[in-house]
C-alpha cells in the first residue's frame, strides 16, 4: 500500500505537524510507503490564474476550465501541479491534515483543490462520482479544533462538523474517492483560548496522537461516509425516489 499525505499548517512545531509525523510513523511501520506534500514548506501557490499556464488557449480571457482541460490535452500542466498529481497518482490512500480555520480549511487547501483537480484531465462530465478518477482509492480527513468538543453540533456555538467538512467530502467524493469518516481533535487550545489546564490538555493531546495512530493502523476497518452516486439520480441530477440521500443540511430545507 502507498499513502499520500497533504500537509497544511504553516509551522513545523504545531500539533498539525505532529498529527502528521505520526501519521508517517504509523503507515511507516505498517509497511505502507508514504509520500508528503507539505503545501506551506513547499511554497505552494493556491491561487489559480492565468499565469500559471504558459501555453494559453485563450491569451486574451482566462477561464480555468478552458485553460486546465488544454494544459492536460497539451502536457502543458503547471510543474507543481504535475508533482501532487504524481504523488496522488500512485497513492491507495490519501490522508489530509490541516487545522479548522473559518469554519472550514485554511484557503491554502481549498486552492490545491482548485488547482489540482484538474478539469479534462482528472474528471469529465462522466469520470466523476463513483465513475471518478481515483475510485478505488481512499480518502480520510483529520482535522483540529481550537472550541472544545462540547462546543460542537447542529445549532451549537462552534458549530455543525458534519458541514464544516461537507464541501471537502463532497469534492473527494466526486474526484471517485472512497471517504472514510475524518478523525477530529477538538480542543487544541492556546493563544488566548483556555478551557482546561495544561496538564490535563498536554495528556489529551498525548492520547489524540496514539488514537490517531490506532486509526491508521486499522485504516482497512475504518467505515466510509455514503454518498449519493449516479444510479441514484434523474436526468436533471434530482435524487430519485429510492436513492440513499446525504446531506448535511436537508432535514431543515
Ligand atoms: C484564521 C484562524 C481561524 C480559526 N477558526 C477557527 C474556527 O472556526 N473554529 C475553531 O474551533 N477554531 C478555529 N481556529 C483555531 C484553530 O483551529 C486552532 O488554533 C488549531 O486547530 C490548533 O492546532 P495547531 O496548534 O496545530 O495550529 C482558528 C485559527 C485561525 C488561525
């Protein structure tokens, strides 16, 4: 097995980047070879525009559905993109680390989405869902939390995770990945936010890394989200009557 991890916290000292080191422990010493993009130490330019192609269809106006599709069909994909899709590319597994900054990612990741799911070339009208490029592979998001856990759920005061996470999810799931439930570590406080002591806060993190640890040692066990796939829609793209619907919000629409 090959696993990729996507790193996305600016600063090496963090509890991010210590979820992350052992993360690679763990696969490391189950035999799964691991590859990292770590987004901040490499630079990596979220931002998509026309100037990271150098071969325009369209000089004049930049649409990055256009200009993406003819990268791919001209091999003239941007170098750093061709790099993280290589790495994705031989990857059974690909485990996301960042913090929950706004309600979601930080804008970092949100941009390696933009820019490297690449329109024509990593999904088509029809190589989406479960027709996606990487079904077959797995997906497993771990995310932290600076409110505390009792802070969280539907109408509570840091808010739902389940929607937190939904755009992320959903976009994994229509690149044909297989979604595993994402691991949470709520709490990791500081900079002004206390809600419990030291002590007690340096043990729970403790044990969050060995849980960590354990989740990725039994990752074959781990349950998957379900999501709506292409027999479970009409022409329109409506759900039909018999088919499965997740979605975070539609019990209050
Ligand atoms: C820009 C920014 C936005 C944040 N937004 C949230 C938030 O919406 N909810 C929350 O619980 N914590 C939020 N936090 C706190 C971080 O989630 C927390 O500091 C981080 O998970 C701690 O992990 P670290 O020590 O590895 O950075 C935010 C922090 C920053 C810098």
């Amino acid at each position: 097995m090959q696993a990729h991890i996507v790193h996305v916290h600016p600063e090496p000292g963090s509890f991010n980047a210590a979820l992350t080191q052992r993360a690679t422990m763990a696969l490391e010493a189950n035999g799964v070879a691991v590859t990292l993009s770590d987004l901040y130490a490499s630079r990596f330019d979220p931002v998509e525009a026309g100037r990271h192609y150098r071969n325009r269809s369209d000089p004049a106006t930049f649409s990055a559905l256009a200009e993406q599709r003819h990268a791919w069909q001209t091999d003239t994909v941007p170098v750093d993109v061709v790099r993280e899709i290589e790495a994705l590319s031989k990857a059974d597994l690909l485990v996301i680390q960042f913090p929950l900054w706004w309600h979601g990612p930080p804008a970092m990741l949100k941009g390696w989405f933009d820019r490297v799911f690449m329109n024509g070339g990593l999904y088509t009208s029809r190589k989406r869902y479960d027709a996606g490029h990487f079904r077959g592979c797995r997906a497993v998001i771990s995310v932290t939390t600076g409110a505390p856990e009792a802070a969280f759920g539907p109408g509570a005061r840091g808010g739902d995770p389940e929607t937190m996470l939904w755009p992320l999810h959903y976009s994994l799931h229509y690149m044909g990945f297989t979604v595993l439930a994402p691991f949470w570590t709520f709490g990791v406080q500081g900079h002004g936010y206390v809600y419990e002591q030291d002590d007690s806060l340096s043990t729970r993190l403790t044990t969050q890394l060995d849980r960590w640890q354990h989740r990725l040692e039994a990752i074959d066990d781990a349950p998957a989200l379900v999501f709506p796939s292409w027999g479970d829609w009409d022409q329109q793209g409506q759900p039909l009557a018999s088919a499965r619907v997740r979605a975070p919000l539609a019990a209050q629409s």
